[in-house]
C-alpha cells in the first residue's frame, strides 16, 4: 500500500529542518535515511552524503555549533504521494563572527510511514560562502 503525505506532517518536518536543530529533527528520520546536502563540503563540512539516521543527526550537531538559525520562511511547499519539496529561505547568524547569513534552500524529501527515507537539500552555496567569507568571490573565468 503506498503511503500518503499529508502536508501537515511536510510542514512539521520542514519547520524542524530549518531550525538546525537535531532534537527536532530526529523523529522525522528513517534508521536508514539516505540524506544528501549538495554543496561544497570544503567549505561546509556537514555538506555531502550522509546515509543512516546517526550520521545526519551528527552532521547537524556540526551544522549547530557552526550555526544557529534566526528565522526561516517556507516560500513554497509542494505534496505529492509520498514525496515533499520545498522552497525556503533562511537566515542564520554564523556563531565565529555573529554574521547573519541569509540564503535559499531548495527541498526535496520522499516519506515513508511519516519518516524521511530520502532527502536532498540544494542551497544556494555561492550566497552562502560569500557572505560566510565576508566578501564576493571572483567569478572571472579566463578563456
């Protein structure tokens, strides 16, 4: 039988991802999630590929001291089956400097008993680091 995501339970998880916090996070993980932020994990470390419930709870215990979320608006929020993504846009303070970060993070997240079994965040890393930086990175492309 397949499983029907209410947008209720979408809302709730997306809610506790943008607050970075793994406590809210943990009861929306399968054991065996297999979880992807796509980004440059030479800058962000708890970037990449992650596969299980504890590996990505300890990437957003990483995330937490590196970061501490301000504010976060879901722009859109789409359901469908047993799959939500989402649109956000969040505003973090950078813990080293007091920084406010702002940028956008495009979600996509497949369900299964009301569990995330898969997961890909897609933010705007380029924003990001250059505000993490403190500074627009070079874009010139010799050729």
């Amino acid at each position: 039988m397949t499983f029907a995501l209410d947008r209720q339970t979408a809302q709730a998880f997306y809610d506790a991802l943008a607050s970075r916090d793994p406590v809210r996070i943990d009861p929306f993980l399968d054991d065996d999630v297999d979880w992807l932020i796509v980004g440059p994990i030479e800058l962000f470390a708890f970037y990449g590929q992650h596969y299980g419930r504890q590996s990505v709870l300890d990437a957003y215990r990483q995330l937490s001291r590196i970061e501490q979320a301000r504010d976060s608006a879901c722009e859109f929020l789409l359901v469908d089956g047993d799959c939500a993504s989402a649109l956000t846009r969040l505003t973090n303070i950078e813990t080293r400097t007091g920084h406010e970060i702002r940028f956008r993070v495009a979600h996509f997240a497949r369900f299964r008993d009301g569990k995330v079994i898969e997961y890909c965040g897609i933010p705007d890393s380029l924003g990001k680091a250059e505000q993490t930086l403190g500074r627009q990175l070079d874009m010139t492309f010799a050729g």
